[in-house]
C-alpha cells in the first residue's frame, strides 16, 4: 500500500526522517519495501511566467520568449505554437533532467544546458505535460494555473514535495490500510495519540427519510448500512490539495465525489460509495441476496455473472451495486449528476471475499471489506465523505443519516494472563507494563485480578480474539530485539530418521561414481507423464499444458537435463536424481488415491573416463551400468538381491533387467528406447537405472564375522557350451556343485566366433577356493576342480577346454 | 674480518652456482648453513674484533647470512620443480583423470543447514508432497475463505487435494505421530502456482523446524535461530527479528541480518535496504495445537521456515534460480 508522508502528518505530528520512520515501521511489522522522494524529478524546475513573445530571426517556427521566474528574467528559445505573453510556465532550468525526450522515440531523459539555437541564447526550456512525464500532450507547452506563484518549485505548485512509502500490510491488519491507521502505529513510536479531523456539518432544514429509504433484507452478511442524500452538487475537478493528494497514494483523480470517497477510504480505511440518486428507482436501497445468473454490469464496464449468494445493493426494481465490492455502471457518477446518495457500509468479510473470488474481481473496498472493516466507523466516513463534498462540489445535505445497525456489535473483552505472556515469550515482564504497552495501541485494561486482566480491544483490531493476538501486541511494542536470546540443549529422540541416512548413503556413493546430481522440475506435460503408462496426478489449475501433471518417473526430466548438456558439448553424462513420483492408484493412500514414492533415478551416457594419452576411453554400455547398479546396492548394505531377466512391459527402456530386492520388484535398469531419447531430443545411447528408495532400505545389523585363516586358490577353467546357456546359470550350477569350498566364481572371458563351432561360445572363470579349517594342498584342490567340471559338463552339455 | 666475510661470501655464490642434487644442497646447507657451518664460525670470531668495527662487521656478518639463506631457499624451490626427466619416464605427462561427481548446489546448502540443527540435537522429519486441505491449510490455522491463502498460490488436484505450498504441513503430521517433547527439521520440496522467472519456480525447496516442549518461550526460538544464523553466516553478524504474519504462529517474526554483499550499505540483492531476510518463524499458534490435540496450556513450542533456493543463490552468488534446474554440468561442477 502506497502512503503520502504529507497525509499522514494531518493525523499526528511527526519529526522522524523518511528513512527512520521506515526502519522503525519496519520494526513494527509494517514492512516499508522503498520509499520514493516524488519531487525528485523535477528538481531544477520552477514556475515562470512569460513576460514576452517575439519571433526568432532566423527560424520560421520558433519563437524567443523571456521568462520571469522570479529571482531573474531568462531568454528561452521556445518552438511551441501555444506559447504567448502572460502565461504560467513550467521552466527547466540549465542542468535539470527532463523526463522524457519527445524527440526520441523511447522518450529518454535529457540533460538541460545553456544552447544557442539558430544563432539566439536559449538559458532554458518551457516544457510540455509529455516532457514533463505529467500526460500525453506533446503538442504545445503545459500551461499552469493563474494563480500559481512565480518561482515557486515546479514539484510544490504539484504537490510532489512529499514522500511516498510502499508498504507492505499483512493480511491480518486491515485497519492499516489507511493513513489514519499507520499513524496510529506511528503514535506508538511517538507516544502521542493520533485523531482525526472533527467533521462540521451543515444540514439542510429536510430529512433525508423524506426523500430516501434502506432497507436490509440480508442481515447477515449487512451488519450496519448508511446513507446520506445531498442535492445539488456541481460535478467537476476536484480542488488541488484533493488531487495531489490521491496522486501520492498512487490513485487518479476522476471528479470530486468520486475522489472524496476515495479520499476518506485512504483517511480512515472505510470504502464508500455514491450513487447517482436519479438512477436509483423508486427512491430507494434493498439489500438483498442476487438471484444466481443474474448479469450485471460494474462501474468498469464488465458484465458479470452473479453467483449464489452475492449479497447486492438495489434499488426499487435492480441491482445497483455488488455489496463492498464494485459498484455498477447503471448508477455511477456522472457529469450530469446533480443528487448523490452516499453509502457507507460494513459488510461481512466472508461472504465479500466469495462474491470477489467468483468473479475474480479486485477491488480496494473489496480488499478491505473482505479482511475486516470497523463497523465502528461507518458513521464517521459518511459524515467525512458529505462534509467534504460540501466542500468540493458544493450542494445541500439533508438532514439526518439512515443508518440501519439492527445489532450493536460490541468491543471484544479479552483476558489476558501475566505469567502465560512470559511464559510464551520468555521475558520476566510485570502486569503494569504489559498494561502499558497495550495501552499505546489504544487497547484498555478493564476488570482485573492478581494475574488475569480483561482487555478491551477495539473494533478496527479484527486480527485480535484470543489472548495469544494480545502476548503478540505486547511483544511487538515491548520490541523483538528486546526480548533476550537464550538457547537450550536437547536432543530429539522420535526422529532419527532413517531414510535420510539411506538418501544420502546412495548419493555419497554415486558421487563417488562420478555421478552429478540433478534436480528437475517436477511438473510436465501430461503426455510426458504417461510415458511410463501409470496413470499421471493432473493439476486443476496449470500453468499450461506443458505443465500440467506430476511426473510419473524421474527419467524423462533426466532425459531432458541430457539433451540440454549435449546441445552445449557435453556428452558425457552421469546424472543422478532422487525425488518423489506420483500416480493415482486404485488404493486409497495417504492422501486420497495418490500414490507418492521417493526414487533414485541413475543416467549414463558417453565415454566411460575423459580421453588420456596412455589409454583409450570407452563408450559406456548396459553392463557399465549394471555394474553400478551392484554396487550401489553393495553400498546399502542388501545382500539378498537378484537380476530378474523376464520380459515385462517397459515402456522406457528395451530389454530391461529387473531388480529384485527380498521377492519384491525395487525398480529396474536398461538402454532408454531409441523413440524415447529422439523424443527428448537426446541423440545418444543412453542408459537408465530408477529403483524405489523404500526397498533399498536394508535391516541388516552389522556385524563382525571371522577372517579367515587359511589361503585363496585361484583356478582358471574355460567351457565351450551352446549359446543359450547364459553365465549366470553356469555360475549357479558351480556353486551348488561345491563341497562348501568354492567361495567365488568370477567370469573373465567370453568369447563366440572363430575357432568355435556354429551357436557355441566360449566362457572363461576364475574358481576361488578356500578352506576354514586348513590350507588346501594340490590334490585336494584337483579333486574339487573336477567334480565342479564334471558337473558342469553334465548338466549343462558343457565341455572343457584345454588351457 | 671484512674480508674473510668477503671471502666466504665469493665461496658461498660459487659453490651454489654447481649445485644440481638434493643431496648436493644438503652438504652446502651443511657446510654454510648448519649450527656449526662456516658462517656460524664467523660469527663465533666477532668477538674478538675490536669494538670500534663491532657493529659493521655484525651488519656484514647478518647480511653473508640472509644472502646464504636466500641463494639456499631459492635453490631448493627450483630443484623441487625442475622434474627427472629420463629416457624412460616423462613425468609430467597428464595424469589420468576420472569424471568428478559432485552433490547438487541446493542439497549442499540443505546438508549444511541440516548439519547445523542436528547439532543443536534436532531430528529431521519428512511427509508427502501432495497433500490434502487440511495439513497444508485448514490445520496451520488457515480459516476457509480467509485471504491469508492468497498468500500462496496454490496448485490444486481436486476441491481436496493440492501439491503442498510449503513444507508446514510436516509439522502437523509429525505432531499428529508423536507426543512432545519435539524438535524436528522438515526439509522437502513445495510448489506455488508462480509463473517460471529469474526469481520465481513452481517448485522449490524449504526447510522447516519445529520444537514443542513444556516450558519452550519466543527468548528460546532468537537464541536457536541466532546460534543457526551465526554458524550458517558468520559469528559476527548483526540481526534483527521483525514482527511478521503467518497463519500458524504468533507471534510471528522474520529475522534478517545485515547484507553480507554489501555489508550494510545497500545493494542490489538486499533491494537496497541493507538487511536480507533469512527467514520466518513464530511461536506455534495455540489453534495449531488445538487441531493436533495438543493441550496449549501444557506446551508452546515453535516453529521457523527458510527457502533453500534463495539461501543458496545468497550464498553463491547466482541470481537467476532457474540455474538451479537447469543440470547444466558446466553449472553443477563448480559446486
Ligand atoms: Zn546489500
């Protein structure tokens, strides 16, 4: 919210520099985002008034002016065709900045100097409201009031020796959303109380009830509505100060009534309304609940769709006004306007933000009636609001207010405990003081007892109902930083957190790898989504398309992260991310159908080692991968794990292999489908690995097992079998063939191709055996060597070659 | 005496000058340099020279030492790296290198902090990023209807169901599992509705904590978050706790501490204020522990949050945040 340094100070007397009003605001919790010097800009410039106009020798179009602005007379050369003797002039002076260029077509600023144009002395320039940055007219110079005073700086005659803050109001504290409201605070810092203006009326000898009625048909959602009549005011600009004034809060003038009320709204934070009385049909304001569907069309010329529930202003026959919200353009002000009835309402909060919301209409009276007005202070901004129409616009009051306010809504007493305050902020303060500090913000003690006191808060405090909203007062005015810092010991036990030493086990581990973790957005395109066949969670409200489901896997982010990388000449790629997948699942989870699941998603691609003099890099390939795979489940501490080789469906990846961790399916790893890479725009082979972080938890202690005391044998031993039988069963039948002194089976060689028949290869091991109870001597060793080659050879048709 | 110093010293810029071995410099050192070497020997002889000469033939004397030492220091570095070039090696062939992995920027920043509470004897919790109204609203003391949830633009799935906005609804599951005392770090990934920019994502990551005991005072939440701030930023510096809003606590603060880049003065990342806000905390709102079934009366406890992204392009100085989920590696090495 924008605020003018000037306004506030109608409201409470203040010597505190911009810069200290904004750091102490900020203190308060009225956080000042900037602060803006408006008459910066027009530094060097004055009013003038053109004493004489004579044409320039040398030049068809100009003209040589000279100009008092009142500590001296100037020459200037001006080219305006407006220019004539006795006007008032806005006057750059050498070295000011004029705005805005309209010689250059994106209209820059430019430095003022002493010129000589065509051969005459020009010591500065009458500008135009363009140059100015004041309005469009490029095409004469801005002439100024008559009245204004010759010499005076061009920023006071516009009422911009001030200073504008921004500040950003929480949305607890509407009764900050005005001047009267911030200097409230200010009093705080001040110690003095604010007040606002003392409003004196001159009411005509007729009674408003004479010529006007209100009736309330939605008590509910209408606690209080009022209204005043005044006849016969003159429509038109509004006076100076009125305008300069709007124009600092960041508002347009548009004409008196209409900037009075918004005038008051900035004074004291109630939103107004004025009607065009003739357009109210019988004479009269029913508010009532809109019938749904009904069309209508609001004072900024869009038609709206009324919902349910909208709580409207009408007159005898239509609606008139969206309730606190906007008004409609059938009876807005207009310049043929003679009568106005003005209201001033409180309306429920609630109910105003739902009406807002369904139209998506913003509005300043909607953004205050939808977090709180004070119905306190209904009657004090319509008799504001008349008073000062009276004075802009002229016309006769009538007399009385209606004011319908069927039931009274009272301050709210709130108790207050001494030691719960201290209790909950740690401090040691006494009951007088939290008094005190309450009292700075206009918050009475009432009754009271030894530790308990009732406070009576006021009704603009709409963020204040429990005791907990008045230790908060206390700390704010007692200050933060006052309060002391002490800081305690403890450990927590209920969270140990298992899983995050899990997460970060597998990321040191493929850091390790080489591996550089990645973290993609986890919002994409429904058709990326259901790339994995799951059936995608799908946003209500997305971005757009491109955004508009949660991913159903990590690698199609990975994918994209791989593409980027490789358009930038990087090609070789470790990429690892952990996060969450969603889906709807059939089940009800957690929340609602949702399925959600934490995974670690491996990426590889290129070369396996950045190139070297001594020896060459390799393209890394599927097994690269599976060997990693391995390896990071080593490094989870699971022993009992398994390849699963069947074919399922895998939509990502061809021919994937399936990791089984304790009979249940922990994700898989394989080469992205040629059709899934292009579709990412990744032209490279391309491998992923993506397991469920849950299963790769493992419950094994550890625990210290004897070393042994004995040697290893290594024996080497090769077959020649048929080409569907592959190592892994090969190894297996090894194994059980043993007498429990085969401890390892290592493959080091395959080899299919010449020297071997048609559907044979050629597979090499490495035997490991070793005994617990002593070291195994030659024959001992044959013996077992043979019994596993005997077994080999007869049950999977192998047959040994000779090394 | 002056010229037996004049004499040695030609003898020490000779003998230098044929010095090609470790094991040559080491018998110059021994000879000239050692405890009884022959410029110690000298100054052994000063005190039999006449007083009058003393004091020059020290100044001689101290220079022949710092010329011996430096023609020593400067041979030494010179044969470290001159390398043995032989027929047979060539060592300053390139090494073999391996491809470096490295941990994401925004995770190293979420170790750190985590490291940090951890110490201070905090547990670390997590919950679900999709979740429904009421753990992200309506149980943080959001009302229905209240204008408090503009201040999260919200993704929505169903009327129910929507993609967490920040990472508070983990209090409320950690608080509706566990009796106090607690005291938990939440880190997660959360989501708002923001079109994509330099300083805005639709996801991003926060972390969270919350500490709820008998007897926890607004006092006891400064002094963690100052201990936090100065091992996270530096013990020297200065900070302010300002009153703030949010929906869950009260009072409500946000801390900020002076502008590390400009120290104060005023610059671009502080939005020329001189303070960075480093992050939001409060007290627990008693309705929060109400809807957890929690007695207010019995415990207070509070709670604070902090957005990694922004923490870590303070800390790194990166200001465009998309960087972050780009997975450029030409980006992610230089973490
Ligand atoms: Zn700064």
């Amino acid at each position: 919210m924008k605020l003018s340094h000037n306004w506030l100070q109608h409201y409470i007397k203040f010597k505190l520099a911009p810069e200290q009003l904004s750091e102490q605001l900020t203190m308060l919790g009225l956080e000042v985002e900037s602060y803006e010097h408006l008459g910066e800009k027009y530094k060097g410039f004055v009013v003038g008034q053109v004493l004489e106009v004579q044409k320039h020798p040398n030049a068809e179009k100009l003209s040589v002016c000279r100009v008092n602005i009142g500590k001296e007379v100037l020459q200037i050369v001006c080219g305006a065709p407006n220019v004539a003797a006795g006007q008032k002039v806005a006057v750059g002076l050498s070295g000011a900045t004029v705005p805005k260029n309209q010689h250059d077509p994106n209209g820059k600023p430019f430095t003022l100097s002493h010129v000589k144009l065509r051969g005459v002395d020009s010591f500065g320039m009458i500008c135009s409201e363009y140059e100015l940055d004041l309005g469009p007219d490029k095409d004469g110079i801005l002439v100024l009031d008559r009245k204004a005073k010759i010499g005076r700086s061009l920023s006071s005659y516009l009422g911009l020796d001030d200073v504008a803050y921004e500040i950003g109001i929480t949305p607890n504290r509407p009764d900050l959303l005005s001047h009267f409201g911030v200097a409230r605070e200010i009093g705080i810092l001040t110690g003095k109380q604010p007040s606002l203006p003392k409003v004196k009326l001159r009411e005509s000898t007729v009674s408003v009830a004479k010529h006007f009625s209100v009736k309330v048909e939605d008590k509910v959602n209408c606690p209080r509505f009022a209204v005043r009549v005044i006849r016969n005011v003159k429509i038109g600009p509004s006076p100076e100060w009125l305008q300069h004034a709007l124009r600092a809060a960041g508002l347009r003038p548009r004409n008196n009534v209409v900037d009075v009320t918004n005038y008051v709204m900035l004074e004291c934070g109630q939103p107004m309304h004025a009607f065009d009385y003739a357009q109210l049909r019988g004479s009269k304001i029913i508010v009532r609940q809109a019938k749904a569907g009904t069309s209508f069309r609001t004072l900024d010329g869009k038609e709206h769709t009324l919902p349910e529930g909208a709580v409207m202003v009408c007159d005898g026959v239509r609606e008139v006004s969206i309730a606190g919200v906007m008004g409609g353009e059938n009876s807005e002000i207009s310049d043929t306007t003679t009568d106005v009835v003005l209201e001033s309402a409180y309306w429920n909060p609630s109910s105003i933000r739902r009406t807002a919301k369904a139209l998506g209409i913003t509005s300043d009276a909607a953004y205050r009636f939808e977090r709180g007005a004070d119905p306190h202070a209904t009657p004090y901004a319509l008799d504001r609001a008349a008073e000062l129409i009276l004075q802009t616009a002229g016309g006769e009051l009538l007399k009385g207010r209606i004011d319908i306010y069927p039931k009274k809504i009272n301050e709210r007493i709130v108790p207050l405990r001494t030691s719960r305050c201290n209790r909950i902020l740690g401090t040691s303060l006494s009951s007088s003081e939290i008094v005190l500090c309450l009292k700075k913000l206009g918050i009475a003690k009432g009754k009271g007892s030894a530790d308990k006191n009732f406070f009576r808060v006021p009704t603009f405090r709409v963020d204040i109902e429990r005791e907990i909203d008045l230790i908060e007062e206390v700390a704010r005015v007692f200050g933060y930083n006052n309060i002391e810092s002490k800081t305690v010991a403890a450990i927590d036990l209920n969270h140990p957190f298992e899983k995050q030493i899990l997460a970060d086990r597998i990321c040191d581990t493929l850091v390790g790898f080489g591996y550089q973790e990645a973290l993609t957005i986890s919002i994409q395109s429904e058709e990326t989504s259901r790339l994995t066949g799951a059936s995608p969670v799908v946003l209500m409200n997305p971005l757009g398309k491109e955004m508009s489901t949660m991913r159903t896997s990590l690698i199609p982010g990975l994918l994209e992260a791989a593409a980027r990388n490789q358009s930038f000449g990087n090609t070789d790629l470790r990429l690892f991310e952990i996060g969450h997948v969603f889906r709807v699942d059939s089940e009800p989870q957690m929340v609602g159908n949702i399925r959600e699941d934490e995974r670690v998603c491996l990426f590889l691609s290129g070369k396996n080692l950045p190139r070297h003099w001594k020896s060459d890099s390799q393209e890394l390939t599927l097994y690269d991968l599976k060997g990693e795979v391995a390896d990071l489940l080593d490094a989870c501490g699971l022993d009992s794990w398994r390849y699963i080789y069947y074919s399922t469906s895998e939509t990502l990846a061809e021919n994937p292999i399936f990791v089984e961790i304790n009979g249940t399916t922990a994700g898989f790893l394989g080469k992205v489908k040629g059709e899934v890479c292009k579709r990412f725009g990744f032209e490279q082979e391309a491998f992923v690995a993506e397991l469920t972080l849950s299963a790769l938890k493992s419950d094994k202690k550890k625990k210290y097992t004897a070393l042994p005391k004995f040697p290893k044998v290594r024996r080497d031993v090769a077959f020649v079998v048929d080409s569907n039988v592959t190592s892994e069963i090969m190894e297996r039948c090894m194994k059980e063939s043993g007498s429990g002194l085969l401890q390892e089976v290592e493959l080091f060689d395959m080899y299919e191709g010449e020297n071997l028949p048609k559907g044979k290869k050629s597979l090499a091991f490495t035997l490991v055996l070793q005994s617990q109870e002593k070291t195994l001597v030659d024959h001992e060793i044959d013996t077992e060597v043979r019994r596993i080659v005997t077994r080999v050879e007869r049950e999977l048709g192998a047959e040994l070659r000779s090394s | 005496m002056q010229t037996k110093i004049a004499q040695l010293r030609q003898q020490v810029e000779a003998e230098i000058g044929s010095v090609t071995t470790e094991d040559q410099l080491e018998a110059f050192r021994i000879k000239f340099l050692a405890r009884k070497g022959l410029v110690a020997s000298l100054f052994d002889d000063l005190k039999n020279v006449p007083a009058p000469e003393k004091p020059m033939a020290g100044k001689y004397l101290n220079e022949l030492r710092q010329r011996t030492q430096m023609l020593f220091d400067e041979k030494a570095a010179s044969l470290k790296s001159t390398p043995h070039v032989s027929a047979q090696l060539d060592p300053t062939l390139p090494g073999r290198r391996k491809f470096l992995g490295t941990k994401h920027p925004l995770m190293q920043t979420l170790d750190e902090i985590k490291s940090i509470f951890v110490g201070m004897g905090f547990g670390i919790a997590d919950g679900p990023e999709i979740e429904d109204d009421w753990h992200n609203f309506s149980a943080l003391n959001f009302p229905p209807d209240h204008p408090a949830r503009d201040m999260q633009d919200t993704f929505f799935v169903d009327r129910n169901i929507l993609l967490r906005t920040h990472t508070s609804p983990v209090q409320i599951r950690v608080m509706e599992n566990n009796t106090p005392p607690i005291r938990t770090i939440m880190p997660g990934r959360v989501y708002r509705n923001e079109a994509v920019s330099a300083r805005s994502l639709c996801n991003f990551y926060q972390v969270e904590g919350l500490a709820v005991d008998v007897g926890i005072t607004f006092s006891e939440l400064k002094g963690t978050l100052l201990s936090f701030a100065r091992r996270f930023y530096g013990k020297d510096i200065k900070y302010r706790f300002r009153p703030s809003f949010f929906p869950f606590t009260e009072p409500s603060a946000e801390m900020d501490i002076t502008c590390f880049i400009c120290r104060g003065k005023g610059c671009r990342m502080c939005k020329q204020s001189g303070w960075l806000e480093i992050l939001g905390c409060g007290m627990v709102d008693p309705n929060v522990f109400t809807s957890v079934g929690y007695d207010p009366e019995k415990y207070t406890g509070y709670a604070f949050g902090m957005g990694i992204e922004r923490t870590a392009a303070l800390l790194y100085g990166v200001d465009d945040i998309r960087l972050f989920y780009e997975n450029d590696v030409r980006f992610l090495r230089q973490f």
